[in-house]
C-alpha cells in the first residue's frame, strides 16, 4: 500500500510553504518587536511579561504567539516561552553577523518582488525593479538613490557575508598571496576579514562608486590595508598589481558570458602563478536545488539584475578552464556555497 500523501515530505514542506508568507512575518514581527532579544535576556517570560514589554493588546499577541510557537523558534513550557536554540543563535542576538538583517532586508526588498515573479520570469527582465527608485538598470546602481534602502540590503550583505565567512576563511588560500583584488567587494566586510586574518595581505576593494562611499563609512578600520577603488567592473580595467583577484558573491549577479568576461580580465592583471577565486552561492551541479540557490537566483532575475543565478560549480570549473587557468580546485563550502580556483600558468 502507497503512502498516504499527508505523511509526505513533500507534503509537510507543501504545508509550510503554502503558509509560509504569514509565518515569515510573524517572524520578522518578533524580531521588530524584540521578543527574541527580551526571551533571550531574560531566559523565557509568560504572555502577561512579554504584553508588558511589547505594550501589545493581550489577544493580538496570543495570535502572535502562534504564529511563532507554529515555526518552532519559540517553544512554550507551561506558561512560559522560550527561544529555541536556533532562535537564541539566529535571531536572538544583535550584532552585524545576525539573521535579522537577512530577513528584514527580504522583508523590505525581497517579498514585495517576489510578488510579481509570474510577469517578471514571463517578461524576461527584472520587471519588479520598477519599485525602486532610480533608471538605471539594476537594483545594486539604484540604491544610490535611497541611503535607508543601500543601509537594510547591505546590512544583510554584510550579516550574510559574515555567516559564510568561516567557510572562506578556512578554504581561500591565501599563503602565497601579497595582493589581492577583491573585485565588487561591497561594504569590506569580506576586505576586512580576510586582512584581519592574514596579517601579510592588502586588498584593493573595486566597487562601484555610492557602494565605495558606503565602504568607507561602514569598514572598521584596517589602517592602509584596504584600497578602495570606484569602478564599473564592467567597463573600466582592472588594477595591476594584484596577485590574486576573488570574486565573492558577485558572479552570480552576472550572465555566463559577463562573468567569462571579468573572469579573462582578472586573468589578463594577474601575473604568471596569481589565483583566481569564485565564492558564492551554488546551486546543485545537476540544479535541483537548494533553497539558499533557488532563492537568490529567482532574486537575481526578477528584481537585481535580471540574468545570473546560483552558478554550479561545474559551471565556474569550465569558465576558470576556458580563461586559461589550470590547477583548479573546488570546494563545498556551509551555506550551499562553494569556492572554486583556479591559477594562471
Ligand atoms: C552581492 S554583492 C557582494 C559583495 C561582497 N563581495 C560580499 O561578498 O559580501 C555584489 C556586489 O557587486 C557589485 N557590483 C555589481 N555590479 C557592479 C559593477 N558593474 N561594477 C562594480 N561593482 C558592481 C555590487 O555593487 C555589490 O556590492
């Protein structure tokens, strides 16, 4: 006899994405209300402590309440709630490296595209974009424009950066490096890890000119070590100098043929030996999945730049092999990433 289909996988993950609208922004209510911080200070509170400290109407937040008991990140025993670990580690502390500013920037920026993604995948261009202000093609140029909107999206830049900087900091070889390019490097949270872990490393930042200003404002001091340079990686050359140029996060907010191309010019830059590494989100080689991936590349299409995705690894292997690099390694990195490199013979 087959499986009844409620006893599913498929439909356990069916229900919670079907719901998962309302439990995401019960999410982000607990977070704007700072329940998880209140729970985490406090080691749990009952509803009448944490109606107190919201200020909320006691029937609203029992509603609230079940929402986030629902999604498991609050448990209740007794009377009382608590944070469950993941909360507590996730949501429950407020440093730059948190969770909350991954999902109160896809609160702000990512869910109200999502919204238009039928017309926008149907299109075949970043429709929803149209929702920020600026003309300029991609959402990266246009929050220029918006000093509040470039302040929640690189927050959660950063946040993520920082969640996934472990992984490159354990497999990014950087021993022999003296010089490296950090091509569309953002805020520097990633310039300043990596010099602040390699005491003989200088970095030279490109980003483009209103990301370069945010960099300078938002960096933590590193002394001299970081260059920052406003560019269009695009269009302008790339700096001499450098042995050794990472693209983190940045590839897959291009098209294969846009990335073969900054690919070559980093190569062209580098001298004999230098590296060339790719750090980012990869979708399963045979792309059939997971949720980080899928996630960023229906972003990527639909509201940032309107090409790219969550590249495979396979797909950045075959771009380091046709630039001409050899020696290419490839490593499965947490946080479905990879880091794939490659060296200049
Ligand atoms: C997703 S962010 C990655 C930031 C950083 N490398 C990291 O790992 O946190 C992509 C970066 O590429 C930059 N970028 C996109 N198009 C660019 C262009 N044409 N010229 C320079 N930088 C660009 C964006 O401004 C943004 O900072």
């Amino acid at each position: 006899m087959s499986e009844p289909l409620d006893s599913t996988e498929v439909y356990r993950r069916f229900q919670l994405i079907a719901n998962g609208p309302a439990l995401f922004n019960a999410v982000v209510s607990g977070i704007e209300l700072n329940i998880f911080d209140f729970l985490a200070e406090r080691g749990g509170a009952d509803a009448r402590e944490i109606g107190a400290f919201t200020g909320m109407e006691p029937h609203k937040l029992r509603v609230l309440m079940l929402g986030l008991t629902t999604t498991g990140l609050v448990e209740k025993r007794g009377i009382d709630y608590v944070n469950h670990p993941v909360a507590a580690e996730l949501l429950g502390k407020n440093g730059p490296e948190s969770w909350r500013h991954i999902l109160l920037s896809w609160k702000t920026l990512y869910y109200p595209a999502f919204a238009r993604m039928t017309a926008a995948l149907s299109a075949g261009t970043n429709d929803a974009l149209d929702a920020i202000a600026g003309s300029e093609p991609t959402l990266y140029e246009r929050l220029g424009h918006d000093a509040e909107l470039a302040r929640i999206f690189y927050s959660a830049m950063s946040a993520f950066s920082l969640q996934t900087m472990p992984g490159l900091l354990e497999h990014l070889d950087v021993r022999s490096t003296r010089h490296l390019l950090d091509v569309g490097g953002g805020d520097g949270t990633t310039s300043a890890c990596l010099v602040q872990a390699n005491p003989g490393l200088t970095v030279t930042l490109l980003d483009l000119p209103s990301i370069v200003a945010l960099a300078q404002q938002r960096m933590p001091d590193v002394g001299d070590r970081v260059a920052l340079l406003p560019a269009d990686i695009l269009h302008d050359p790339f700096p001499a100098g450098a042995d050794h140029a990472l693209f983190s996060h940045v590839l897959d907010t291009f098209s294969a043929e846009q990335s073969v191309m900054l690919l070559a010019k980093a190569y062209d830059v580098l001298p004999s030996g230098g590296r060339i590494s790719i750090y980012g989100f990869a979708a399963a080689d045979d792309e059939t999945g997971g949720p980080l991936a899928a996630r960023l590349s229906l972003y990527l299409n639909i509201l940032a730049t309107g090409r790219g995705m969550a590249w495979p690894a396979a797909e950045a292997v075959a771009w380091l092999k046709s630039v001409g690099c050899v020696d290419i390694r490839s490593a499965e990195v947490p946080y479905e990433h990879a880091l794939v490199s490659g060296t200049k013979p």
